[in-house]
C-alpha cells in the first residue's frame, strides 16, 4: 500500500491551522495553496503583487524541500489572483520561479483571499523525479 506523509515547515504560525502544507502520497506531492506570508505568518508586500508572487514561490520551494523535492519537480499550479489588471506581475514572478521545467499551470481571478490584503495564493502538484 502507498504511504501517506505529510510534510511542514517548522514555521511558527501554521500551528493555529489544521493542514499539512504538503502531502505526499508515493512521488506524488500536493501542496496547499500558498500565501504571501513569511516564517512568522505575516503578510508579505502589502499591496504588491510582484513582491507578493515572489514571497509565494518562496514558500512553495520551502515546502518542497520538505520532502526533498525542488520547483523542477512541479508539473502543476493552479494560482488565484484578485486582481487580472495585474496579472502580468504575477507572471514575472512565475517566469522566475520556474526557469528550467515550466509547469502546467491555471490562474483563477477572485473576489477575496482568506487572509485580508493577500493579492495571490498558489498552490502546487510535485513528482519526485519528474525534473529530468
């Protein structure tokens, strides 16, 4: 049978949330969607969105290093951004983040975010192995 293991950062603020932020299941890792928070759970560039995407990604390449896993290794996004007219600066930081193996990816528009002032939240599909 598959193991189950989830997989968290030792950041102090996710103990008030009841979620792994990854879970892997075989080379299979799902990580949950990220905010634009730092280590300590606060928010990261108020009201920039390029600031904000970076911060994202960061903590996506955190969470997957958890499992020993690298951006190389995401096949998939599915982003939620509250506002398109600034769409293009969350591509920049995207194009950043995955220079070598562009993911599949998925950009939802929003009305809100559940933290208030958050402008993004990504949230990732990872296979070990899948980066060469």
């Amino acid at each position: 049978m598959t193991q189950r293991k989830a997989h968290n950062p030792a950041w102090p603020w996710t103990e008030n949330f009841r979620i792994s932020q990854a879970v892997q299941v075989g080379d299979t890792i799902y990580v949950s969607g990220q905010g634009p928070l730092d280590s300590e759970g606060q928010l990261v560039g108020e009201d920039d969105m390029a600031a904000q995407s970076r911060q994202v990604f960061a903590n996506i390449r955190a969470v997957l290093a958890e499992a020993d896993a690298t951006m190389d290794d995401v096949v998939k996004i599915t982003s939620f951004i509250t506002d398109t007219g600034r769409y293009a600066e969350y591509t920049a930081a995207r194009a950043e983040a995955f220079p070598n193996h562009i993911p599949a990816s998925s950009t939802v528009t929003v009305a809100d975010l559940v933290i208030p002032g958050m402008l993004v939240e990504v949230e990732a599909i990872a296979v070990l192995g899948s980066d060469s």
